[in-house]
C-alpha cells in the first residue's frame, strides 16, 4: 500500500491573472492557446472547462491557482519568447484548482469583497473522497502525490479550499444591509 505524508496543511498560490487585475480584459484559458494546453496538462479536461471563459468561477465555486505571482501573458502569448525556449520555465509553473467556500458560490457582486487577479489565498489542503463532478480528482503533475486508498474512506485525491483569509462575507452578513426587516 502506498502512503503519502502531507508536509503542510496550507499553501499560498496567486489567483492566475493573465494581464494585471487592472486592465484583464481575457480573464480565461481563451486567452491563449499555450496556456490552454499546459493547463489541460496538469488538470485535466473537466477541471479547465470551468475555466474557459474566467479564472474565477463564482457559478461553480472553483479557482484557478497558480504557483508563482507572474503575469500569464509573459509566459503564455504569442508575444512572448518562442515556445522552445520558455519551455522549462513554463513548466515551472504549475496550475491548481481552489473551491471557495460553499456560502460564496454564485454570490458574485454580493461578496463584501470580490477575488481579485493575481491575489494571494491562503488555501488549506486534504485527502478527501471523489465527488460526483470529477473536479477533485487531480490529473497530470498533481497525480504524483494521489490518489491514496484509505479503509474507511475509499480512494483519496488532494483538494485545495480557500481558507479566506480575506475575511470575505456576504454583504447581507457583514452588516451593512440586506438583513431581514421587521415591520412594526
């Protein structure tokens, strides 16, 4: 039986951000072809579909993290230096997915703070079981340390969750309206 030891329960990656948070007019992997496929690479075709249109997910509650605060355009673009070249550096970037807490799925604009490109997480890792949607279970690189088969649990793959250390809410749980009203 094969056993892995998790050397820490946390990690902090950057949300991806292909431009710069201020001017990220292509936010998901149709921003460049390259980029599309070294994250197909390393998480798989089910995870980077949630990924196609944004790196923020906020309808099913996932992010695409990566490992190292650089701009993807500087990596992943036509104008960028020819693939051959970057090739080792590219792969020293390596991409995660990242659930966010279950209360800010689909809570986009209702969050007292949305995610921002290129933010630091703090972000807690466990084995947990496959869920129905695949997305747990990691592909490519991630694949060296899972899965692990556990007696009670089954067949174990790591999960990144958000640890929100923002300290994000709900608008309508920080305290500045949308509360429920009595009338008198």
């Amino acid at each position: 039986m094969r056993t892995s030891k998790l050397s820490s329960s946390t990690t902090y990656p950057f949300i991806c951000s292909f431009n710069g948070s201020g001017i990220n007019t292509k936010v998901g992997l149709q921003a460049d072809i390259i980029l599309k496929k070294y994250v197909l690479s390393q998480i798989g075709k089910a995870a980077a579909d949630l990924f196609q249109d944004d790196f923020i997910n906020y309808n099913k509650g996932f992010i695409l993290c990566q490992n190292t605060n650089v701009l993807l355009n500087k990596m992943f673009s036509s104008a960028a230096p020819p693939e051959k070249e970057f090739a080792s550096i590219r792969n020293t970037i390596s991409f995660t997915v990242v659930r966010m807490p279950s209360t800010f799925v689909g809570q986009k604009g209702n969050l007292s703070k949305n995610y921002e490109y290129g933010e630091k997480l703090k972000v807690s890792v466990s084995f947990e079981p496959l869920d129905d949607d695949g997305t747990n279970k990691p592909t490519g690189s991630q694949q060296a340390t899972g899965p692990i088969k556990d007696k009670k649990r089954g067949v174990l793959f790591l999960v990144y969750r958000d640890d929100n250390v923002s300290s994000r809410t709900l608008k309508s749980q920080s305290g500045g309206g949308g509360g429920i009203g009595v009338w008198s």
